[in-house]
C-alpha cells in the first residue's frame, strides 16, 4: 500500500511549481487591481473581493481542466479556501471557519486520500471524455442563463449585516434544532455506510490475500 | 460597500464552472471534485442572500450549514462507493461502469 503513495518531495515539487504558475498568472491582475485600488477607482474590500474571487475562479478552471488530478485536487484546496474568504467578506465569520474546518481540512484530505488509493499513482494523468464539447455549451448556457436573471434582477442597495455568532448559534439551535439533529442522524448513517461500504469483507480477505497490502 | 451582484455573479460562474466539469470528467473523484465546486457556488449565494436581503433572520447562511454538512457526508459515501467500485473492476472511470446500460 505504502509504495503506492505519492512521496512528500513529489507534493513539494507540486506546490513549488503550482506556487510559480499562480504567481507568474497572479501578478498581472494583482498589479491591476492594486492601480485601481490606488486610483480610488475600486474600495478596500473591492480590492479583497476581486482579489479572492480570481482566486476561487483560477482555482475551479485548474480544478475543472488540469490533467493531473493530484493538480486538480489541489487547485480545488485553493478555491475552497478563496470560497471561506468570500464567507468573512460577505460578514459570516462562522460559515467561514466551517468552510475551513469542513472543506479545508477534511473534504479535500477525504479526496485526495481516494485519489491515491484509486489511480493517482498508476495513471496520474486522466483523458476527459469526448463530450466536452457539449458540456462546455451546456454550461455556458447554464452561467449565461443565470448571470443574466443576476443582471435583470433590482434588489436596490442593500447594506450587509454582521453575522454573530452568538445570534447564529441561537438561531440554529432554536429554530433549527430539529434540522440539526436530522443533520447528525444523516452524518452517523452516511459514515457508517461509508465505512461498511469501502471494507474488505472477510470473504475477500481469504479469497484474495494481498501481501503486506493493510487491511482497510 | 460591495455590490450583491459581485458575489452573485461569482456564485453563477463558480456553479457553471462546476457543471461543465461533471459533465466533461471521466473520473468518478474528478466528478465529485466538480460537484464540491457547485455545491459551493450554491453556498456562496445562500450566505449572499442571507447577508444583503434578510440580516434579521439569516436563514440563508443556516443552510449554508447544511449544504456544507451534507455535502461533507456525500463525499464520504461517495469515496466508499468509489474504492468498492475500483475494487471490483480496477477502475474509478465513470464510463467503463455500464453494466445497467441498456
């Protein structure tokens, strides 16, 4: 199992090189936005917003196009990680850490532990199907349609308010609590699922021993 | 003071983004990484909803929550599923997976 694993210094090597390629792409429109922010043409947290938001979008198009998909999966920790600034920007500190905690830490480690365990070593390189060229126009229909009803729509100027997090936690465990509580059956049943789904069952074991292959 | 539309615009790209990778992906995780990608789209105009139209209540950023929550036990399920299936056949490829295909 173990030489199956990507080595530490082939990660290294990966988020020296994705560091490079996000600078080299990165300073351009910092450099703009930095101009407009010092010829008052954009505000303070303009500047941040736009900043995180080409973050999150160079992060999702590496995620969606890059053919290495341990490149993939973390170009997609990036975006994740833009997607918890835009949370702090929008005044919800605590959906913030959540995204942090749950995506951040989590979510991704969950994927790239299946990446590994599936095909990242044997052929780390994937093909996309040959249907690209209709999801390229489905979804360019599908962002069309709704960046249009965004730009039609008029909810006027609206001021955002600060989410705190005592007045979240009243909120979700007052009125939400039954929610809740579904949400930890939910949890329980998907993990155990999870994990009686993905274990070797003792049949397998006997029929097919794999060497010094640990037993999941 | 952002504008609404700012985050509701990143929200549309980020969800279209995502789409076109379920579709064009042929790795079962890759289509699941694509997936993660519009659920937070979603999130992401949940909490702008929440924020702009209805700072009282804020119900929009409790789903949130749950959108994240949820999605974090379909990541689970799903990865199982996914090593059972390569397991089995040796293969994490969505399109070699047709033995319902009529």
């Amino acid at each position: 199992m173990l030489d199956r694993l990507p080595l530490p210094s082939q990660f290294d090597r990966i988020i020296v090189q994705g560091s490079i390629v996000a600078g080299m792409l990165g300073t351009p429109i910092l450099v703009v936005l930095l101009a407009l922010l010092l010829l008052s043409r954009i505000s303070a947290p303009e500047f941040v917003f736009w900043l995180d938001a080409t973050v999150v979008i160079a992060g999702a198009l590496g995620a969606v196009l890059l053919r290495n998909i341990v490149h993939a999966a973390l170009a997609l920790i990036a975006t994740l990680l833009g997607v918890a600034g835009i949370f702090l920007l929008l005044a919800n500190e605590f959906i913030a850490l959540v995204q942090v905690l749950v995506y951040g830490g989590g979510v991704t480690i969950l994927l790239l532990f299946g990446l590994m365990l599936t095909n990242a070593q044997d052929e780390p390189v994937v093909s996309d199907g040959s249907q690209k060229p209709f999801a390229f126009g489905v979804a360019v229909i599908i962002g069309g349609l709704f960046i249009a009803a965004v730009i039609d729509a008029n909810w006027g100027a609206r001021v955002p308010a600060v989410v705190s997090f005592t007045a979240f936690g009243e909120r979700l465990f007052r009125d939400f609590l039954i929610p809740v509580i579904l949400i930890a059956i939910l949890l329980d049943i998907a993990l155990s699922g999870a994990f009686v789904n993905a274990r070797r069952s003792r049949d397998e074991d006997e029929m097919a021993p794999t060497g010094g292959e640990a037993r999941s | 003071m952002i504008p609404m539309e700012n985050f509701l615009l990143l929200s549309a790209v980020l969800f279209a983004i995502g789409f076109y990778g379920v579709l064009a992906r042929r790795s079962a995780i890759l289509i699941l990484i694509s997936v993660e990608l519009m659920l937070a789209g979603v999130a992401i105009n949940f909490v702008t909803f929440a924020t702009y139209l209805d700072s009282q209540a804020f119900s929009g950023a409790i789903f949130a929550l749950f959108v994240i929550t949820v999605a974090a036990a379909e990541v689970g399920l799903a990865l199982g599923i996914v090593l059972r299936i390569f397991r089995e056949r040796q293969t994490a490829n969505v399109d070699e997976v047709d033995t319902l295909k009529w």
